[in-house]
C-alpha cells in the first residue's frame, strides 16, 4: 500500500511528457490499445507486432502527453479488456 502510495505521488507530482498518444487495433480481436510514446508511433505498432500473432494496425495518432493518455484510460475504463486494451467501442467515443 505505501508503495502504491509513493507511486500515485510521482504521478501527481511529475510533469507531463509531450509526445504522441497512438490507437493500435488487434485486427482479428478488435481490441484497441491506447497508449503513449514519445516519438514515431510506427516503431511502437512493430515492438508491439512482435509480441502478437494477430496482425495489428496503427489507426491513428495525435500530439499528446503521458497524462493525456492517462486521461483516455480512466475516460474508457468501462471498456477496459485487460491493461491498455480496450473493446472496439471506444472508437465511437474518440473526439
């Protein structure tokens, strides 16, 4: 619990990062993965790749910041399905 503590802390605390808040779909299971990185989304979706025997696709990016993403999980945690991956549902509710 202290540490859960310290960490939620630094993550009050830190500034936010500025970079690029990208969506990758799984396309055999529609899953959404929002997630963040600093630059060139396209190497993410190829280390993601490499972990995934379902082709995946970069949907698109735009400007963003760690908190921004932070932001879009806590938005879309009803369709959370495990981590940083969604149901396909949420492509509705992107604006």
């Amino acid at each position: 619990q202290k540490a859960a503590s310290r960490r939620r802390e630094r993550v009050l605390t830190a500034r936010p990062k500025d970079g690029i808040v990208y969506f990758i779909q799984d396309t055999v299971t529609t899953a959404v993965k929002v997630g963040f990185c600093l630059k060139k989304p396209e190497k993410r979706l190829a280390a993601l790749q490499t972990g995934n025997a379902n082709p995946l696709r970069l949907l698109g990016h735009v400007p963003g910041s760690d908190a921004h993403e932070g932001h879009l999980h806590r938005r879309f945690s009803r369709f959370r399905i495990q981590g940083e991956w969604f149901a396909s549902a949420i492509l509705a509710r992107v604006d």
